[in-house]
C-alpha cells in the first residue's frame, strides 16, 4: 500500500485529544499517516496502540475504494478505446453529427456538475458510515488484545486513558463503562479536572458506591463543585427510634451516593 494522499477524518482529532502528552499525540499522529500513506505497522503500544486500531478499519476501507476506482477507471478507459475503434467514431464523424467544442463543454459543465452532487452525497453517506463503525470499535474496544498492557489493565481488557487515570487515583473504584453515552464522553473528558474536583469533596471520597460511571453522569455539577460540601441526609429521629433497622438498611442510609443534601 503506497499512496500520497489519504483522508484525515474529524473523528481521528476527536481520538488524539484525550492523549496526555503532546508526545503521545505526535507519536500516534505519525504512526497513523505512516500507515494510511506507506502501509507501515506502528510501533506503539498500550493506550496509542488502542486508540491506532479504532482508527485502522476507516484507514484499510478507504485504501480498498481507491483500489477499486482505479480498477474501474482502467477498465472503463479500455472499453473506451475499443468502442471508439469498433465505431470508427473520428472528428469528422463528430462535426456530421453535429457534435461540435461547445456542445462538448456544455455536457462537460452538467457532468461535473452531477459529480460534485454525487461526491457530495457519497461523503455524507461515509461520514455517517464512518459514525457506526466508531461505536462499534468502542463495543469492541475491551475485547482487544495487547500483549503488553499498560498497569491497571485486566487480563483480556483495555482501559482508556481517562479510565487507567482514575483506577490510579482511586484504585478501589469501579471504573467500568456502562453504556455508549459514557464511552463517548470517555472521548472528550477533561478527567484530570475531574479528579481534581472528586479530591476536594470528602463526600465523594468517602462513598462507597462512587464509580466512574456515575461521574461521568454528574460530571457538570461536580466541575461546579456541587458536591464539595455535600453531607449525608439528615434522618428523622423519631422515625429511626420508631423502627428497628438492619444494619444492612444503616449502611446503605450512610454510603449511597444518591442520598445526600446540602
């Protein structure tokens, strides 16, 4: 695969900004012109690794439309050149019929005028195209296969990098995805502002059922710092002498996240 060209799509910018480092993002930058214009496998690893194979399907299917135009140029120039032949179709040929240089740029005005409506029509059916397969690349994200995972990575299973940043400033903190909204936040998170903003609150902090999931959620009001003074409900004391509760029920009372007042 050798091209000089080759389309750089929005989503991949969307991919390279969550990256930490501007090292990273140029290290990835490369490895993805490299393979689109000289077909050459990257040698990176880790979460640029994860990031490079989302991005390596859209890169092979517009390789394999190219290869196919071209075929199909050539072949049609060929046919071309033989029905000319067969029809012994010449410039004087052309003036009998009446087909004359500006009968030719009038049809050649209304067919470039076709092509552009058909290239644009075909672009938008590619970026919707291309919408689909980047949910399904993060569907299948987890089930990549890196042999050298970076810390804090399961076996069988590739953390993002706003996912390992968390698990390393929470480690006893649930850090799972649990739908495709959270994953496409996942992209544009600023998670070092986040993490920030969870250590400022002692509540937070001291939540048993705090996860990443649920941030993401509430990832507004916590940058506001809604949650910095936030206490445990106030129980009415009538009602807890009134009742006896387990100490399951008490616990629960004093850890869920949801139940809280400022």
């Amino acid at each position: 695969m050798a091209n000089n060209k080759f389309t750089f799509y929005e989503s991949y910018l969307q991919m390279l900004e969550p990256l930490s480092t501007a090292k990273e993002k140029l290290e990835l930058l490369m490895s993805v012109i490299k393979y689109a214009l000289y077909g050459e496998a990257p040698n990176i690893k880790g979460a640029l690794l994860s990031v490079f194979l989302a991005i390596k399907p859209n890169i092979d299917n517009d390789q394999k439309r190219r290869e196919i135009n071209r075929s199909n140029k050539i072949g049609k120039t060929t046919t071309n050149n033989n029905e000319t032949e067969r029809n012994g179709t010449n410039k004087n040929e052309m003036e009998r019929n009446g087909t004359n240089k500006n009968e030719m740029e009038r049809n050649g005005t209304k067919w470039n005028e076709q092509k552009r409506m058909l290239t644009d029509a075909r672009a938008q059916e590619r970026e919707k195209e291309i919408e689909k397969e980047i949910e399904i690349d993060i569907e299948r994200e987890k089930e990549i296969d890196i042999q050298k995972s970076p810390p804090l990575v399961k076996a069988g299973e590739t953390l993002s990098l706003s996912q390992q940043k968390f698990k390393n400033n929470f480690p006893n903190k649930n850090v799972e995805l649990k739908s495709i909204e959270d994953k496409k936040i996942d992209l544009n998170i600023n998670i070092d502002k986040l993490i920030e903003s969870i250590k400022q609150s002692n509540f937070l902090l001291n939540s048993d059922n705090l996860d990443l999931s649920w941030c993401y959620s509430h990832y507004e009001e916590i940058i506001a710092g809604k949650y910095k003074n936030f206490k445990n409900k106030s129980l009415d004391p009538i009602a807890i002498h009134t009742r006896q509760y387990t100490k399951e029920e008490l616990d629960n009372i004093f850890t869920n996240i949801e139940d809280c007042v400022i």
